[in-house]
C-alpha cells in the first residue's frame, strides 16, 4: 500500500509549494507535503528552486530595484505569455499568481 504522502498526486504539491513555503497550509497538508518532498525526486528539485528564490529575494531586499528593470521584467513575462499558445495548459494564472506573491515577499520585506 502506498504511503499517505505519495498518494498526494505531484501536481497538487508543485502548486502549493508557494503556501508551504509561506507557512500558509494547515499542518496536515502541510506534513502531507513535507512527507511527500521527502520521498519524491520529482518534486524536491522544484522546492529546492523555489527555496532558494525566496532566500535570493530575503538576501537582496535592501537592494533598489530600478524601474527600468522592473518594467523590462514584466514586459518580457506579458510578451512570453500573449505569444505562448500553451500558456493556459501550462499555468500561467498560477504562475502570475506565484509571481505576484513572490513580488509581494520582496517588497514587503524590504521595509
């Protein structure tokens, strides 16, 4: 029989990775996360980057970002996303939204 943490399909874990790390998930969905990164090498690299996104983001908070790189980002993602056919199948909503809280976790921590 397999382990209540694997029975948690690995798309559902990728897309609430953003909560877990921000400690938004009640702890039984977050021990089935935890129980599943511990026993999946398909998910854990893609923790592993989203970890240390946020710890770049905390590190480098007192650091100005300048508008024009600011605009140049959001231009480059709003061109990737208007000429990308498979956007939607591959998540682009959930990927703004992670963006957005990732901005957020930035701008928020640099006061």
């Amino acid at each position: 029989m397999m382990d209540d943490a694997m029975m948690v399909p690995c798309d559902q874990v990728i897309s609430k990775l953003w909560e877990y790390l921000d400690g938004a998930l009640d702890e039984a969905r977050a021990r089935k996360i935890r129980e599943h990164l511990e026993m999946c090498a398909r998910c854990l690299p893609q923790y592993n980057f989203e970890l240390a996104f946020l710890a770049l983001l905390k590190r480098n908070a007192h650091q100005p970002v300048p508008a024009s790189l600011q605009r140049k980002v959001f231009e480059a993602l709003l061109e990737s996303n208007s000429t990308d056919p498979d956007a939607q199948s591959f998540g682009m909503s959930r990927f703004w939204n992670q963006l957005a809280r990732a901005w957020r976790t930035f701008r928020g921590r640099r006061t």
